[in-house]
C-alpha cells in the first residue's frame, strides 16, 4: 500500500488485457523516444498481452482507485515487464510492483533494460540491482544495446 492508501497490487486477470495494454504502449512512447516506430497495432499488441503475457507470466497490476495504472509481469525469475501510466510515475507505484515481484522471487531476479534508458536503470540500481552483462542488440526485437540487471535478496534495497 502507498502511503496516500490509494494504490494496491493485485494479480493480473484477462480482463486486464486493454488497460495493460494501454499502459505498455503509452509508456513506452512517453519514456522510451529512442525506439523504432511500433510496429504492432494496438490489437496485436492486446492480443500478446492477454494470449501470451497474461498466460506465460505471473503478472500484478497497480490499481489507484479503480484504475489500473501500472504493471509487472515475470516469467521464472527474469522480471519481463514493468511499466506505469507516464502521469504516475515517480509516486511509490513502480516500487509497489517490484517489491511485489520481489517477494515472488526468494532466489533473486534478473531484468534487461535499454542502455538508453537511464530513468529505469537508475531506478533498478536504487531498488539494488546491480549490472551483469551488456549486448549490443542483437538480443531483442528493437536491435537496441541492452543490459542484463540482477538483484539478489540481501543485497542493498
């Protein structure tokens, strides 16, 4: 729970699928400037979310009110997904969900994140997760270079 008492995590349902999906795609629009124009529309997008993510993935959702505005998916220990709604981020809700994330990982977490994006990588080594690997982009669909970011319980948070 936030300190304001209006944010609670919940596990993802399918019905979720269109506000996850409107959360992946504005984020990453607002966050991410640098990425290659989206190639997907936003029903196969949806259609991912609810036929593979929601169905492969433990996944959470952040609900303010009754709004969902964020969420979180993991798949074993690697940490898939993780985005807000752009207008509330910076408010404890990306922590509510990786601390959430967390607790389903007793052995520890890993995350790749864009060497471009600075705003979640600094967010990551904050919440202690420190750098394993680079790559030069051949790994993921936008041929961008990444980073492969781990946390393991005890180390700083």
């Amino acid at each position: 729970m936030s300190d304001d008492g209006r944010t609670r995590i919940r596990r993802a349902e399918d019905a979720d699928a269109a506000a996850i999906t409107r959360i992946h795609m504005t984020s990453r629009s607002a966050t991410m400037p640098y990425l290659p124009p989206q190639e997907f529309s936003d029903e196969q997008v949806r259609h991912w979310i609810r036929d593979v993510v929601l169905k492969e993935c433990r996944s959470w959702v952040a609900m303010r009110d009754a709004e969902v505005v964020g969420y979180a998916a993991l798949d074993g220990d690697l940490l898939e997904h993780l985005y807000l709604l752009p207008d509330v981020r910076r408010q404890g809700i990306g922590t509510l969900l990786l601390d959430e994330v967390r607790r389903h990982s007793p052995d520890g977490l890993s995350l790749r994140v864009f060497q471009q994006n600075t705003e979640a990588r600094a967010f990551y080594e904050r919440h202690g997760f420190t750098v394993l690997d680079t790559n030069d982009g051949d790994r993921n669909m936008e041929n961008l270079p990444d980073m492969t970011l781990r946390w393991t319980p005890g180390t700083a948070e």
